[in-house]
C-alpha cells in the first residue's frame, strides 16, 4: 500500500503505510528502504540513514540474494547518504556492502564500484 500512496503522491499515507508493515515486520527491507527514501527527500538524512542502515543489517543478515535487488540499492543511497552527512568512513563501507550483495550485476554495483575508485 505503501508504494501506491507514494506513486499518487500522498506521503503521509505512505509513510503510515511502511511504518504499519515495520510493526508486523521490522526487518521488512523494501518497506525500510522506501521509508528511508521518503525520509532523504524530506531532508531528514539522518532518519534516512537509521532505516536505511537496518535495512542493511537485514541485508547481511540474511541469505544472499534473498531480497534481490533491493540490497545493493539499499546500500548505495546509504552510502550517498553518508556522504551528505560526512561520514566517509561509513559511507565506503555501504558502498563495498552494496559490490557484496550485488549477486545480478545491477547499475548499482556499479555505481558503487565507481564511488569505491574515487573514495578510495
């Protein structure tokens, strides 16, 4: 529900709506990265980084591949994030999660291996 709130641009639905799914599962990662997401456009990075670093800690908590392509997304606007809130140290290490659980070969592991050559 959570999605097609924010499709038609009700937000404050949405965000209810992901926060209803994270009750009845806290380690729901779409719902953790949609909320964070929401919460990067509102400005609110560092609530932003928070949803987006528990996502990331399911991520490598669980098997991988299990979420498919929503991990290496995760962990690449988390390292974006990072960046914004000056946390390089943080923010390579999102990126290399991002390389990790990049088992399909997405754009965003790529886009993370090109941020890895230039913090590196």
């Amino acid at each position: 529900m959570g999605i097609v709130y924010q499709r038609k641009g009700d937000i404050p639905k949405a965000i209810e709506s992901f926060q209803k799914a994270l009750f009845h599962n806290s380690n729901f990662v779409m719902s953790r990265k949609s909320l964070g997401m929401i919460l990067a456009e509102q400005k609110k990075l560092p609530e932003a980084a928070s949803q987006l670093d528990v996502a990331g800690k399911t991520c490598i908590a669980s098997p991988k591949g299990s979420w498919g392509n929503e991990c290496p997304e995760v962990f690449y606007n988390l390292g974006l994030l990072y960046v914004k809130l000056k946390g390089q140290s943080k923010a390579v290490s999102a990126f290399r999660s991002c390389v990790e659980s990049d088992q399909q070969g997405t754009t965003y592991g790529e886009k993370c291996r090109e941020k890895l050559k230039i913090m590196e």
